[in-house]
C-alpha cells in the first residue's frame, strides 16, 4: 500500500470551497478507482489555509492511474483555482493499523 500526503496552500477566502469541493466531486471521483483504499482532507489548526489531503492506494501504480485519469484530469483545474503551491510526499506504508 501506498500513501500519498498532498499539501496544499488554500487561497484565503477559498477554504469552504476547497471543502466543498473535495467532499462533493473530488473524493466521490476518487473512490471510484480500482485499487483505491481512502482519502482523508485535513486541515491545520494552527494554519486554517493550509490542507493536506492522505490518499492511499493498493499500488503506485493504481495510484498513477488515478492521476492519469479523465476524472482527475477534468477536476484539476478546479483544484488548482482554489490554492497557490502544493507538495507531495509518498510514502510505502510498512505497517500500518485499523
């Protein structure tokens, strides 16, 4: 399993659109994926703007696929108008617990 940690600094005055938007188009379009295992959206506490989006997948590769997608290629441009920078970190979960 693979997770991948999005970062994303959230225009200001964007927030409630960013949550919106994830909950209502982006993670719905997600979960449809082969392979996909969960997506959560997390906001600091201490950064209102600042959001990190944990999405796991079976593989990199089913991973990859969703990128490669026509969902996410048709939302991204939505995405992107709601933030200024974004950082991804992936990381190959050793052990993980439910």
């Amino acid at each position: 399993m693979i997770e991948r940690h999005v970062t994303f600094d959230v225009l200001p005055g964007k927030e409630k659109d960013f949550e919106t938007f994830f909950s209502q188009e982006y993670a719905p379009a997600m979960c449809r994926q082969a392979g996909f295992l969960g997506v959560s959206l997390l906001r600091e506490a201490d950064t209102p703007t600042v959001y990190k989006m944990v999405i796991a997948f079976e593989t990199p590769d089913l991973a990859a696929a969703w990128r490669a997608s026509d969902g996410h290629k048709a939302l991204s441009p939505r995405l992107k108008s709601m933030y200024s920078q974004s950082r991804v970190t992936v990381y190959e979960v050793v052990i993980g617990r439910k």
